[in-house]
C-alpha cells in the first residue's frame, strides 16, 4: 500500500534571528556619545581573576572599564571599543 506525501510544514511567525533580537535588546539601552551605548552589568569573577585584570590595567595603564571594554570588543568579533 503506498504511503501518501507528508503534509507541507505549518506556516507560521518565523523565529526572530539572533541579530534582530539583539538589535531590539540595545535599543533599550542608554546612549552613549560616539555612538556607542552604557550597559551596566556585574561580572562574577575569582579574587585571582580580578587582581590578574587590575593588574592588567595598571600595566597598560588604562582603567579597568576602558580594558574590559577592550576585551569584550575583541571577544565580540568588532576590534576594541
């Protein structure tokens, strides 16, 4: 007995992609000149951690938001901040 073809997938509200959502997150966030925008957050880190990014900080001498900043730019994948 032959099978009969599946029915064709439901049509519904597609999915938003990663990038939209993320667009529509930071509009909500406070704008910062350059346009750039603050986001304020808290990093959980060991003693050890923080003291070895403290220290990064004084040696480049920078301060610690200026090189997390840094950080978090190369990590996204768009250079520094």
């Amino acid at each position: 007995m032959p099978r009969k073809p599946l029915p064709p997938p439901k049509k519904g509200p597609r999915k938003p992609l990663p990038e939209e959502l993320a667009r529509d997150a930071i509009a909500h966030e406070d704008k910062a000149p350059g346009g750039k925008v603050r986001m304020t957050f808290r990093v959980l880190l060991t003693r050890q951690q923080a003291e070895a990014l403290a220290a990064r900080a004084i040696q480049e001498e920078k301060n610690l938001e200026t090189l997390v900043a840094e950080i978090l730019g190369g990590a996204a994948g768009k250079g520094t901040a």
